[in-house]
C-alpha cells in the first residue's frame, strides 16, 4: 500500500489521455523556454551557475532570507536539515502523520526516533495543542507541515519550541508564498525546505529549495550541499583549492531546471493570482452545497493568507468520497485523495506507530478528495467540475 496519493497525481499530470480535465498539468507561465535555451548556449547547466543564483538572489529577496539554497528536491533540502542539526539515532523528532513521507524520512535516515503528531481537524495542520505531549528529553526537532499552503498555528508553535529549546523545520513544499500573520511561511523555523515538484504552484518538474533563516547554518549548509566539500568558498576565491571538509551528498539542482525555475519564478504574482482566482471560485461555488450535505471545506484561519496550493472536499465518510471519484472519473475528470497516515504505513509501524493513535488523520486520510487544480485550468473546465460535483447525489 503506498503512504500517499502524490503517485496518482504524477500520471494524471502528464499522460492522463482519458481524462479530459487532469488531476494537475504543468504549463509554461513567462520566458521558461527562452532562459534554458541560453543556460545552454552560454554552457552553464551544471548547478550553482547563473541561473540558480538568480533564483536563490529573487527568494532571497522576496522572503527576506539570509540565504536560500537550491536543491534537487524537498527531499533533499529535509534531508540537509537533518545534517544541519546533526541528527542522530539518539534523538527524537515531532512530524504530523498527516504528510508525505519525505517530512519523516530525512529523519529517520540519520537514526532518529519519529513521534507522530496527529493534526487539526479544521485546518488539518499539526495540532499545536499534541505537541507537548510527544516531547521528551530526547526530542531535538518539531517539523510543522503548513498544509494546502495554510499556515500553523505558528505562535504557539514558536512558544513551545523555546520553552523547550527544540529546533524548528518548517516543511514548506505547499506554502511558498503563503502567509501566517503578514509573515512569510518558511521564515519561521531555523530552517524551511520549499518544493519545486510539478504539482507545486511553481514548479521545474522535479526540484526544491532550502531556506536558511539562521546564518549561523550558511556556511555549513554550502559544504554539505556540494559532497562535504568547501567547493563554494573555492569559487568565491576565499580558498585555493577546495577538499573534503565533512560529510555531505549531491544536492545541487542543474543550472537547466533552475532555468525553467526562474522563468516561473519571475512571474510569481501572476501565478499566485490565477491560483488565487480559482481557488475563490471553487470556494464560492461549492461552500454552501458542501454544508447542506455535512461537506467541509478548507479552513483559513484568520491571520492566514493561504498560497492557494489547492483546493479539497472532507466527504462525510470513505465510501462517499470513492463514490465522488468515480462520478467525476465517469465526466472525465480526475480527482484523487491524498495522504495515507505515516503512522500506519508499514514502516511507520515499524517505528512504532498503531491504529488509533492519530484518530484525525485517519479519518482525514479517509475523507479527503483533491479537486483538479492547476495554473492553467480554465473557467469552462473548472465549470464542468464545479457541475459535475453539483450533480453528485448519495
């Protein structure tokens, strides 16, 4: 049994040749095609060249980061987090069940200790009021997952992460560009990893980003990225030759994907805004139907500004939802669930995860249907799903 429906959404994406409205589909958004054409005339499509820095220098910017790293994926970037804070099998880190399985997995291949936190039945992001309850003597990190791009309940997060001296990841792969309190989601924590995945509002196909919002991390974080190498101090001429210095991987993004990056990235408030539009119709034109029939919708907590990553219906029980997907794959139409609980999964039971233990995820995780939701989807088609669901009778 796979932990996630993230694998549908891939497929659905690029060759669902039977569904006249996708899941998801990429689309070229500003001067993507133009940007890779010269990162390969000039010769630069190795990482760390031009454009990586033009995108790194752009989120930077905006975010207001001391330094964002590119990364090959979200993977990755979690993965460098868990290096950064020297995490070991001695250790115990906090990660909501109701994720996808990277946001565990950077941590547990160091040799730590999970302890899953159920979520929020509204906003379906960690619940805040678990959290103390998981911590122990050993817990060394607390992982918030800001989902469908709504951010947490940050200040309380924040509160408890000092009180009890914990570290702060925020897995950010839903919220770039999001809002908690007129702050930027992925600028809370000590660090913040972003996806680039296709799926994502700003996407490369395959890539993702770490943001360092503590500069104490910057000059390690540039070693383990490059093979526990100094090969960036190298270049910038602050050393003559550069060696093995600590461990470390390959976790360098192509100079050709952060090409295609910074085209999207370039036009992100144009894209924020389709998204935005899109999700205001769903939510204008579904909200009332969905409560007559005991339907939720996604929750936006005042203080929020969501980075409209998605939009999604809380059927009443499994059996309706399937049902729902069956009617909308009948219309051409592909919709899908998402997260199977973490703590469920094979190996989440290996590492001590049972049934019952995170009763909200579960019935989340039962519930949950994805509605098509891309740049590019148009009003007509988003007409004909907005109908289709109208029309569902149980």
């Amino acid at each position: 049994m796979s932990t996630t429906n993230e694998s549908l959404a891939g497929p659905a994406s690029a060759g669902a040749a039977d569904a006249a409205i996708p899941f998801n589909r990429s689309a070229i958004e500003g001067e993507e095609a133009n940007h890779i054409g010269q990162s390969v005339s000039i010769g630069q499509i190795a990482g760390d060249q031009s454009y990586s820095r033009r995108c790194q220098a752009l989120l930077e910017e905006v975010l207001g980061a001391p330094k964002v790293l590119l990364t090959t994926s979200c993977t990755h970037a979690l993965e460098m987090a868990a290096l950064l804070l020297d995490i070991g099998p001695d250790d115990e880190v906090i990660v909501p069940s109701f994720t996808f399985v990277s946001t565990a997995n950077a941590f547990v291949l160091r040799g730590a200790r999970i302890r899953f936190a159920d979520i929020r039945p509204d906003t379906l992001n960690l619940d805040e009021k678990k959290i103390e309850s998981l911590i122990s003597p050993c817990t060394r990190a607390l992982v918030p997952v800001h989902y469908a791009g709504v951010g947490c309940e940050m200040d309380t997060i924040l509160a408890i992460a000092r009180q009890y001296r914990i570290s702060i990841v925020e897995d950010n792969a839903h919220g770039l560009f999001g809002k908690y309190k007129q702050r930027w989601l992925g600028t809370f924590g000590a660090l913040a990893t972003q996806s680039f995945h296709e799926t994502k509002n700003i996407t490369c196909g395959e890539g993702g980003a770490l943001v360092l919002n503590d500069p104490d991390f910057v000059e390690r974080a540039e070693i383990l990225r490059e093979k526990g190498t100094n090969r960036s101090r190298f270049f910038r001429g602050q050393v003559d030759k550069y060696s093995w210095v600590d461990i470390g991987s390959s976790y360098v993004m192509s100079d050709v994907l952060a090409a295609f990056l910074y085209g999207q990235l370039e036009v992100w408030r144009q894209i924020q805004e389709k998204r935005r539009r899109i999700w205001q119709r769903y939510d204008a034109e579904l909200r009332a139907w969905a409560l007559d029939r005991d339907i939720g919708c996604p929750v936006v907590p005042e203080g929020c500004e969501p980075a409209y990553h998605m939009y999604y219906l809380i059927l009443p029980s499994w059996q309706i939802r399937q049902a729902l997907i069956a009617l909308l794959k009948s219309r051409g139409i592909m919709a899908v669930f998402h997260y199977l609980p973490l703590h469920l999964s094979p190996m989440g039971q290996r590492l001590g995860g049972r049934p019952g233990a995170c009763p909200v995820s579960e019935t989340m995780s039962d519930r949950l249907l994805r509605l098509p939701f891309f740049n590019s989807l148009d009003p007509a088609s988003q007409g004909r799903v907005i109908d289709a669901i109208h029309d569902f009778r149980f």
